[in-house]
C-alpha cells in the first residue's frame, strides 16, 4: 500500500503536492505521422501513464445551486489542473434519478473549474465524461513500464516471447471517467445506473451511505461483460496522504475493498486488447469512478 505524504505544492483539493521528479513514460517516439504531429500541435497532449478524474468544488453540492468540475490529472492521486478543449470529449452527460442530459456544450475551455452544473433534484448525481480516442506512439521501456504498471502481463510476454521487447508500440486510448456526488440528504441508486461505458466500473451499493470501516464490491465490465482478471487500483486521499490498492478482479468482475476513512476516493482500471485500427496495434480503455466522503 502506497502511503504519500505531501509537501509544500498546493493541489486540487486544497492539500500539499508533492514535488516529484520521474522518467516514469518519458515522452513519444520521434518519427510519427505528419497528421498526428499537426493533432499534438493543435491540442494539449494527452499524458501517458497517469490517469486523468474530476474533481468537483463540493462532493456534496446543495439542489439548485451551481457547483463546478475540474478535469484532472497526476501521479499518487495528487490532483494536477489538466488543460482539457472541448473538442477532446466525444461525450459529458449528467446523469440523475429523472433522467440525463448533455452537457458538452457547457465546458469552458480552460485549466480548471471548466464545467458549471446545477443538480436540480435532492439525491446522488453522475458525471461521465468520454474523451475522444487519440493515437500515442511509445518508446519500447515507455510501453514496457506500462503494460507492467497496469497488470497487462499477457501483452509484456507476449512481446518477450516473440523478441518485441525493444519495439516501439502504437495504441489508441481514450478515458471513460465517472463523478458519484451526493445532493440535499436523500439518497439513490444513480450510482448503480449502467451508462454504457466500453469500460464501466458499477458500485454495488451507494458508497455516500457506508461508514468507514464498512467493506464495499465494485464490478468491472468491459463492453458489458464482467472482466476477469484485471488489475484494479484503489485510491484514496484523506489528510494529506495517498494510500493505493491494487485488487485483482474476480470471474463476475467484482472486487471487494474497505472504506477506511473519508477524503476522496478513485477506483480505476486500463485494460488493454488488439487495435482494429491497422494504424496501431493496441487499444486501450482507462476507466475511473470518483466519489467523495466525508
């Protein structure tokens, strides 16, 4: 278990950040496309290896008042403001009990607080953002750390079974990202609503009605299947400090974890299969659910 203390760097949720050096995913292979060196130019860079969330000003927003999200990202759950455009989400919706919405056309095209909502009933509230799938190029000990850092161990043998260990790979990723907020003091079942994510974590019960201490399941499914197998990190902040999980999924999908204590909580999954795009080899999903407790 991951245990990070801060120091002296503010973050997005008002705690310290530490200040870290890393070559963990150093950079992209030099030789790529002329079209996709024009789309690296245009739009910010999507970084590898670190997964992006959102953070919202308040967990647990109050009916009918507008509260504000942030597109983030960083290393150790230590929130880092992320230049996202618009043009860079295929999808955000708001979900609630009444029904969803698109709200795409609402973002701000800035480096934090891009997306003012409002929930306009009493009871929990999603937010999913899609971004849209972007082609990366890897150098072969960028990619290897990857595959390693994620649990895809049947793609880093297959690589070294067959001699590939020092071969650039090309994938295409895109993130599939959920916010759980809890508005006014009644609770639902939003939380447990399949919004049809390729990759979709689905708490098993409404985590804003645990107790720390209580043990809680989360299901992973992927193109909306259980998925077995899959390394599953579970993050949380709280004081200050990031603890990490790393749970192996089960045959139905599921994992179990202990709610230890309030903060901000982040269950996240990457999962890796071949590209039908013959311009890569690799397509990968990262998928996040983020909730906050007191």
């Amino acid at each position: 278990m991951l245990d990070q203390r801060a120091n002296p760097y503010k973050s997005c949720y008002g705690a310290n950040r530490t200040k870290e050096k890393s070559n963990f995913f150093s950079g992209l292979v030099k030789g790529a496309p002329r079209k996709l060196l024009l789309l690296l130019m245009l739009l910010p860079i999507t970084a590898v290896g670190q997964p992006y969330w959102m953070v919202p000003s308040s967990f647990y927003p109050a009916p009918n008042t507008p509260f504000v999200v942030s597109w983030v990202q960083g290393k150790n759950f230590i929130a880092t403001p992320a230049l996202f455009r618009q043009q860079q989400f295929s999808n955000i919706q708001l979900v609630e009990a009444e029904g969803e919405k698109a709200v795409l056309t609402l973002w701000r095209n800035s480096d934090k607080e891009q997306l003012s909502l409002t929930a306009t009933t009493k009871g929990n509230l999603l937010v999913v953002a899609q971004t849209v799938p972007e082609m990366i190029e890897l150098q072969a000990d960028t990619f290897n750390a990857f595959l390693k850092e994620y649990g895809q161990d049947e793609v880093y043998f297959s690589r070294q079974a067959v001699g590939n260990m020092d071969m650039p790979a090309r994938q295409i990723q895109s993130h599939h990202v959920k916010l759980l907020l809890q508005a006014g003091d009644q609770n639902s079942d939003v939380g447990k609503k399949t919004v049809g994510l390729p990759l979709e974590i689905i708490p098993d019960s409404n985590p804003y009605q645990l107790k720390a201490g209580e043990m809680m399941r989360f299901k992973i499914y992927y193109d909306g299947k259980p998925l077995f197998g899959a390394r599953v990190k579970v993050w949380n902040r709280h004081n200050n400090r990031t603890t990490l999980q790393n749970i192996y999924s089960e045959k139905n999908g599921s994992i179990e974890t202990r709610i230890s204590a309030g903060g901000v909580w982040m269950v996240s999954v990457v999962h890796l299969v071949s590209s039908t795009d013959k311009r890569a080899a690799y397509r990968s999903y990262w998928s996040a659910l983020v909730f906050g407790l007191k």
